[in-house]
C-alpha cells in the first residue's frame, strides 16, 4: 500500500511540527502538500520535503486530486469553511481544536457529516492518545474501582502571551479538560460554573488567573479544573478520578498512582522487556535507519553502539562467566583500543 | 529520498518484532527481505508485507543487490560469518546482541571493520536509547553531579525458559549492565566477580539465582549488579548512580530521581506540552494515518475524538465563557445526540 | 516542677485515648481525676491509674483544688457551660472540637475569656501540630513560593457510622479544613458553597456522599474541599497549597512534594540522623524504661538488642577492618551461641 | 509507681541528647544523676535538672542507691568496666554501641550476664525500634513476601569530622547495617568483604569513601552494603529486601515501598486518623501541658488554637451547613475580630 498523501493546511508552529512529524516518525504517509496564508512560508517548506508542492488557496489543496487527506491546522474562524470542503470532496481530515468557534457553525457541521453518512472528521484532543490517560480510561472501563464519582484536575503553565485573555483560558485550556471529562466519565457536560479567586499578582491586569471550573456532567458527576497559566513553573496537566471503591491520579510525574481497598496506594511494574523498551527499541531502528540514509554523506552507518562496543561486552561476559565457576574476581582481558582504533573514520 | 530496503536475517520473537516495528512505526525504511532457517516462517511473513521476498539463505539475502542494509536477529553462533560478509559487501548492519558467542571471533570482527576504514556495525544495545538512561547520561556529561563514582544496578525478571542456566544469565543479562555500565561511566571494566548467595527456591535445580556481579572499571569505579531471573513479579530494571555531588535513580518506575545538595530529591516537571505530549501527537496522527488507509474498508476515516466531540466541547466552553462572566452556574445547551447520529456509520 | 494535674472529662473513645497518653507518652503532666456520664466506666478508669480519682460532677471536677487543667473531651452540647466554668475557676482547658455547637455560644465563650484578659482555651485543632502541616505552613510562611492563591483540600474516611449525616460531614471533618484554611493561610472564611454530586451508590440512603464544599476568604482566595466519607479505603488527608512562585502538597503518603520553577519536583531528604532516627531514640528509650520497670516481675530489663547483638556486631566489624586492608573476604568468628545461652532467661 | 531514677554516663553530644529526652519526652523516668569526665559539664547540667546530682566517678554513679538504671553515653573504651559493674550492681544498663571494642571483651560481657541469669544489658541499636524498620521485619515475619534473599544497604552521611578513618566508617557506620542484618534476616553474619573502589575526590586523603561492604549470612543469604560519609548531601539510609516473592524498600522517604506479583508497586495508606495524626495528638498535648505548666509566668495557658478559633470554625460550619441545603454561596457571618480581642493578653 503507499504511503498517504497528506495536505497540511497551516504551517505555524503547530502545523509545522505535524509536518515534521509526518516526515520523520508517522509510517504509511507523506507530506504532499502544504498551505498557508503567509505563502512564502509555505513555499520554503514545500521546497524542503522531496515531492511535496505549496498550495495557495486551502480550498484547492482540499480538492487536489493528488491528496488523500487534510491535516488542518488552520486558525478556528476558517475550520467550518475548510471542514465543509473536506466532507464534499470526501477527504477525511484531521482538525486541531476547535472543530469551529461557536456552537451553531459546530453543529452544522456536525450535522452535514451525519447526511454524508460517514465519518470523516476528527478533532485533535490528543490527550486521549496520551499513555496515562489511556490507561486511566482503561481502569475506568476495567471496572475495578466501580463508578466514577469525581474528576479533580489541573491544568498549569508556566506563561502565556500578552493577548492571552481570561475567556481563552476557557476556550483553549478548559476545552481540553472538557474532552478529558467526556472522555473518562462517557458523559455530557450539563453545567458550568466559574470562580475567579484573587488573581495571581504575576498576571497581566485583567487576566483572571487562576480559575476553577466546576462542571457537572448528566449522571451527576462533579468534575473541578484549575486553570493557571501563569504559574511560572512548568507545564503541569494533572487529573485525579475519585470512584466508588478506590481512586487514581495521572500527571504527578509518576505515572499512574492508585489507591484502592484494602488501604493501598501504588503502580504498575512494567510486565516485561517490551513494554519497557519498546520505544527504546522504535528510537534504537529509526536512528539507525537515518544514519544509514545519511551514511553515504557521513561515512559512518552507525548511530549508537559499535563493534567495538559488542567485543567489549563479549570480553567482560567471557570473564564473568569465568568468575561465575571461581567466585573470584576475574581480571577482564582486552587488546588496546587505540591498537585497533587507526584504521576508523571518527 | 526513497526508503532504504532492509534485509530482516532471523524472523524469531524478536526479528519479527523488528519487521512489525519497521512497518508500522519506523519512517523512511521498509522490509525488502527476510530470513529465516525455518524457510515456511519467512516465507509466510514475505507473503504479508507488500513488495517484501523471503531469501532461503542469509548470505544470499546479504548480498541481494536490493538491499541496502541488514537487522540480523539471527542465533548468535552465526553472527560472526554473516557480520563479515555484510563488512565485504558493505552493509550496514544493526546486530542484536552479542556481536559474536567468544572474545577471538568478536575481536576479529572489529579489526576486519577497522580495516575497512569504515563503521558499518551497530550492535543493538537499545537501553543507549531509552529515555531514562537518555536522561542520566545527560545528567553525568552536564557535570552538576561530579565524577561518577558508583553504580547500583538491579536486573530482575519475572521468569526465564527452563533451559535458562546461570551463564545465560551472565551473558543475555549482565551483557546490557555491562553495556550500560560502558556508556554512562566511559570506562572499560576491568575486572569481575559473581557472589551465588543461597538460591530462591524458586529456581530451577542448578540456577544459580540471585546472582550478584561486582564489576570495577579501568577507572576504579565499583558497579555492583543484582541479577534475579525468576523473581515471580515483573520486569525491573534499576540503575542509581552515585556521584561526587549527589545520586541519581532511573526505574524506580517514577521518572529519575535525584539527590543532591542542600538535601533536596525530586524530579523534572515537564516543561511544556511538547514534551508532555509530543508522543500522544504521534500516536494520534499515525492512528488516523492507518484508519485513513484503511477507510475504504471500514468505512470510517477517523480512529478518535469525532465531529460530536468538537461540537460538545464548544458547546461547554461557550457556556464557560458565560459563566466566567456570570459567576454562576450556566446550563450547556447541546442538541440530542440521536437526532443526528442516525446518519453515521457505527 | 511537680507534673500538672489534669481533669479528663469524657472518658469516651477520645477521652479514653488522651488518659492513656498522658499516662504514657506526656512527660509533666498526670490524670488526676476522670469524669464521665457514665459513672462505672469513669469509676474503673480512675482505679487503673496511680492516684487518679473519680468525679462524678463535671463542674466539680473542674472547681476541684487538686486540678490545675481541665481536658474537655465531652458531647459538644455541654461544653459551653464546661468552659464557663473553667474560666470562671481560672483553670486552662484543653477543649475537642467543637468549641461549642453554635454561632452564638462560641462567641460568648469568647467574649467571656476576652473579659477575663487571660487566655485559658485551646481548642483540639491537633492539625497545626502534625509535620506535614507544620512544614508546609512553615513554607508559606518563609515566603519563597510567594502569596498563597489556592488551598485544594481533600478529606476522606473508609467509612462512618450508621447515624452519620451530612451535616455531620460539615461539622465534624469539613471543620478540620476550615481550621486548615485559617491557620495556613491566616484568612478568616467569608462564604462556602457545597455542591452535591450523585452520590457514592455504597452511601447510606440520604448521605450526600462526597461533598465538595468551596470555600473564599476574606482576601479572595479560594479553597476546594472533597469530604468523601465513605470510601471504603483509608483515611486520606491531602492539601495542595497553589502559590503564587509553586505548589505544594502534604498527606499524598510520601511527605511533602513540592514543585518549583525551574520546572522541579520534589522533597527534602532528612539532614542528619537526628531528623532521621530522632523518634526511634525516644521510643528506644521510652520502651527500655518501661521494661526496667517491669523488670522485677518479668525477670529481664532488656527490651531490644541485647549483650549478644553487641557483640555479634563487634565480632563482624573487627572482621570488616581486616577485610578492608586485605580486600579479600574474611570469615567472622563467634563462639556458639548455645554455649552461652543456657544462663539465660528467656 | 514512681519514676525510675536513671544515672546518664557520659552527657556529650549523645549522651545529653537522652537527657533531654528523657526529661522532655519519657514518661516514667526522670534523670537522677549525670557524669561526665568533664566534671564541670555534669555539674553544670544536673544544676539545670530538678532533683538532679553530678558524680564524678562512674562507678559511683552506677553503684548509688538511689540510681535505678544506668544509661551509658561514655566512650567506647570505658564501657567494658562500666557495663561489669551494672552487673554486679544488678542495675539495668542501656549501652550506646559498641558493646565493647574489642571481640575478646564483649565476649567476657555476655558471658558474666549469662552466668547471672537476669538480661540486665540492653544495646543501643536504635533502628530496631524505626517506624519503617519495624514496618519491614513485620513483612519479612508475615511471610508474605517468602524468603529474604538479598539486602542491599546504604548509609551516606553528608561529611565526617577530620579524624574520621575508614576502620571508623566500619565500626561505626557499617556496625548499624550489621545489626539492620540481623535483626531483619535473624542470621548471624558469618563472611564479609571490603571493595575500595576510587575514593571520591572530596574525601580527606586517605579515606576510603566510599566503601562497599558485602556480607554472607549463616543461611548463604548476601547483603551489600554502600557506606559513604562524604556525600554534601544529606543523610540516607536505605534498605531494600529482595525476597522470593517479591521486593520492599524502605528510606526513599516516602515510606515502605513494595513490589510483588502481579506486578504492582506500592505502599500502604494509614487506615485511620489514629495512625495518621496520633504523634500530633501527643505533640498537642505536650505543647498544651508545657504552656499550662509556665503559664503562670507567660500569662497564657495556649499554645495552639484558641477560643477566636473554635468561634470561627463554628461560624464557618453553620453556614456550611446552610449551603448543603440550598446549594447556593453562603456569606459567613462572624463579629470583627478587634471589638473583642482589646481584652486579651498577646
């Protein structure tokens, strides 16, 4: 099967990171077109991936025969427009957040894509891709701790821009955790309430800085946020499920920390060497594969451990399992290094 | 730039993990050859991977003009003759461990390399690309801790085969601390002893385990290394180093943890979202880029948060951008579901 | 100074609790009298202890000349009229929450000692003596985090008795949060809201169970408190003080978690044995005491290691001293045990 | 029953420690005689001490009439003569380690006790009576966890005094973890090995740190043990059992951390408020017993939480008790502060 072809509508930072992520670590697609209402940006870009083309009007990149999909990363005001296009020219597409600004041009377009009769829209809430909120969805689903009753979380950054405002905290910060609730509870959010403590002094004037939203969701559920984005600290992103018979939280830079009946608190021993070097083993392949790709131009076919590297620990395993029989120490016996060394490029 | 063609020499447990891994999640690669000694096995894998052949024998398959690099997950036995005919046709080539079964055939390997002039032998000491070991090589070589002068380390399994013996032990465990040990401290190991304390008396008659290696470096750094193989519970792997200036922890199954001065341990916090969830958005692109490709089959292009979820989550926001104004609770106002999902597909 | 004479009133569950301790684990002090309303228990208490007497008045038992302080640990009902007399009599009283069950009482209460000028009233908020909470107001106070903005409090109880109501839930551990409040962020509370989820499906029929109650402050700060009393797990005390420089936790079982710019997590490791072992020295000692009182009838004055466990140690160390000047392993030399043993008591 | 009257030997650093202990913290003993061989010392802190002499010879301390049990904080050296003196006396004897220092003299110690018959000799190992220790030898005893295998050890302290010697690292470092030996396995040590890996650059020239001890039990089972006194960090003990079913660390400062099958980590959570606050229930009444006791001079009998405080927590709950009804923010109504506090003291 060949790889996808990819139309990336918006190359700011977030765009351009997708580009670079479908080029050096997505499988099974490709980079073929990109836009941008800054054009010149796009057409630098485009000039940077082998077969990819700039496009100027993100209408005519939707509708190029030469693109099997649409990753928008496009300000919101222009998603109902380009997500319209999408569905009529049958290309599934990817949307960051928001699907559109407000609630009527959401529905519709909700609504066209329903009449089409199949699903081609998706919404960048990443977090459900996310590691611990996979496995805390899972542990929900498992059961084992019974009902969701309570959703504690909090969402912290170190800083936002001076044009950030109080309803963009709602908007671009708050939404997330809305995904989160309807994604961990498999409820409707019914209410909201925000409270406005005492602002934080480090934030502009005029920024309520912290929040807290309290949401109540159809069952009855309460889920509290705060929301601090002045905190000067660090990117904290935090969420704690209180259920009927236990509870667990994600986000304190320790994995997945449950407490449950009788009175434990604790984790989850990685089960074997593949879940615990898994990715260790996908980075190990993709950097050899790239200094392969790159040995041409820099003589050497190899990124991490040698021969070298390999004699060495044959030499020291051949003692051990001589110290192994004597219970002694064993002295390690290798040539010199430096002996062999010469005749290597770097 | 066209995906390098790799030749997968040995499609056991591993080496049909490493075609998966190549497939599936590694970029600018793909399987263009495997081999196996049991032909049936590589030559149903061949039969599933488009454009992919099986070669009945290694040597050939090296050779292949169609291949342009080589991952041999073949027995070690057979490391030393296939290695050396990938340096004379000069191919690159990722070795998993050992480079070769003995010190002669291993040093002769690395002289004919260096003979060549030319690296083309990765040996697949993966841990070198793991995060955590990532994280503490970097913190040794940024200096705040001082010269290394100790590491701890821990090697447990839950479990091994029954023909598991106390020099396997030796050489597939011990072989990844010895490796570690090499690449965080930057010195040979020069000498090595094997306490056998009582055995647990869960082991197999004969094994020799816990194992206990004392290993000290051309330095004169001591690593002590717990070997336990049949400890019944999961998968551990620890290292604490002990430096100058302070300590520092790696799978404790908590992220590193670090002591030092003024008598403070802790941790990082992640600093922004990209690091935070720079791996949810590789996750969530490659899983629509595969439900993309597989659209035409299941009739869904999206493998995630859908339409609905965008027009809720604007939906609860808007009604948040009241409530922040208000201060009290606002009701979210949202259409029924079922009005509309009648139109999709599942 | 001859040890203060105490009055307990209430030799309940609580009550019963402090007599012990002062017996045991207070040094200064004695019970001199016990009070309860039901007589006999008061009755077998009093003659269990070395000069202790019973009374069956609480009011005489405060009036009482050999009394020089008065621990309150009756029904709440009846403590208004308890601590008007203790002011009256001039005697300090340590009182168990609540001061007393009503707005109007408690200010008399307070009016009546702000008359006498002299401050004889302590109430049992025993929180501001914990570590946890000492360290972490300590930390506010230091100010390196900056002003306080947030407390989120947590409170939870495996489970409650049959008669518990959720008004009790507010009085009785919803007020240990308020005193929190107060003492770590020297605010008074200006208003509360409680909000009502769908409550735990194991809470008793009409217990709103958990509970989250809001809290502002005189200054605008906010709290969040989660009072969920029927968890069926443990006891869970959580704050996490939000400041305007950092965060903080105490109660999440692993003392107190701090998170600072620039992006760091965690704890302090005890500075010298003192920290460490201090609790361990009183209780060494406090437990030897106790067996050299025994002595004469249990026949030894030993409890912990003994003569044997000194010189079993000194027998390993002289060995360990040769081994670190001959680096080889050096075998310990003891005589047998049993060739001593048989003079010994038990 | 009266205090038991205990003779302090010796009341440098240690030795004045217990005596403020047992004067501010032990019940059920007071401190009757103090001796150093810096009489002046002595005298100047019986002074302080009601009821208290200063004895200038040892022996005349243990032999007096009216010493019930003799603590020794002496020198190593002088312990021999003094602890054969106790027992011949019959006195009770807490001796700080070592025993003796030598092999020969602890041996003729245990000796003349056991000819005695009567365990007069207790030794100072005070980690037998740590919480997390206590904590561990219970798991070990309740067999969960199988049988212990390994032990590895640390113990750093941040610096030593300039006369400090690697023989001193072992007599007096290493002597604890010998006894955290066996006390926790119950084997006498029977082998012990010494490695000296390369010193760390801060240690004083000629000092040994750190040190790797390695010891093997009657039963065969291996401790190892890391002693390192220069770190400029803090102070760590560690200890971690590996055992057949699974593995328990203790002094990561965040309590008992284990790992068993089905791979889980964790630790345990404090069942209830007895266990989670009962030290600060003892400190509340300790501080509430020394304020009543120097009232009479301070002219106030709190330390702690007053009357303003339970008015408060009172006033804060009724309106809580209002909001659990209507849902609604409650104002909290309280008087101000100054109308009344005009009356009190500080």
């Amino acid at each position: 099967m060949s790889d996808s072809r990819i139309a990336v509508l918006g190359v700011g930072l977030m765009g351009a990171d997708h580009v670079a992520r479908i080029q050096s670590r997505i499988s099974g697609a490709r980079v073929a077109v990109v836009n941008d209402y800054v054009t010149d940006k796009a057409e630098q870009l485009a000039a940077s991936i082998p077969g990819c083309r700039a496009i100027v009007d993100p209408l005519d990149a939707i509708a190029d025969p030469d693109v099997d999909a649409v990753l928008l990363a496009t300000p919101g005001p222009t998603h109902e427009k380009q997500l319209l296009a999408c569905l009529e020219h049958g290309k599934p597409v990817l949307c960051e957040k928001p699907l559109t600004t407000d609630v009527e041009t959401s529905l519709a377009v909700v609504r066209r894509e329903a009449e089409l009769g199949v699903r081609l829209i998706q919404v960048g809430f990443m977090r459900r891709f996310d590691d611990e909120y996979v496995e805390l969805k899972a542990l929900i689903d498992g059961g084992e701790l019974g009902d969701p009753l309570l959703l504690h979380c909090v969402h912290r950054n170190p800083a936002v821009p001076d044009n950030f405002d109080s309803a963009m905290t709602v908007r671009d910060s708050l939404v997330h955790e809305v995904d989160v609730t309807r994604f961990l509870l498999g409820e409707e959010v019914t209410s909201i309430q925000i409270v406005t403590p005492t602002p934080n002094p480090a934030a502009r004037q005029g920024l309520f800085d912290p929040l807290i939203a309290i949401l109540r969701t159809a069952g009855g559920k309460h889920v509290d946020v705060e929301l601090f984005v002045t905190t000067g600290v660090a990117y904290e992103v935090r969420t704690e499920l209180v259920a009927e018979k236990g509870s667990a939280m994600i986000g304190l830079d320790v994995g997945l920390v449950r407490k449950s009946a009788p009175g434990h608190w604790g984790g989850t021993i990685t089960p074997s060497f593949k879940e615990r070097f898994g990715r260790a083993y996908d980075m190990e392949i993709q950097r050899w594969v790239d200094a392969v790709r790159r040995g041409g131009i820099t003589g050497t076919y190899v990124e991490g451990p040698g021969a070298w590297d390999g004699y060495a620990a044959t030499a020291v395993c051949e003692a051990g399992v001589q110290a192994l029989q004597s219970g002694q120490p064993v002295a390690v016996s290798m040539v010199e290094r430096a002996s062999i060394q010469a005749g290597w490029h770097r």
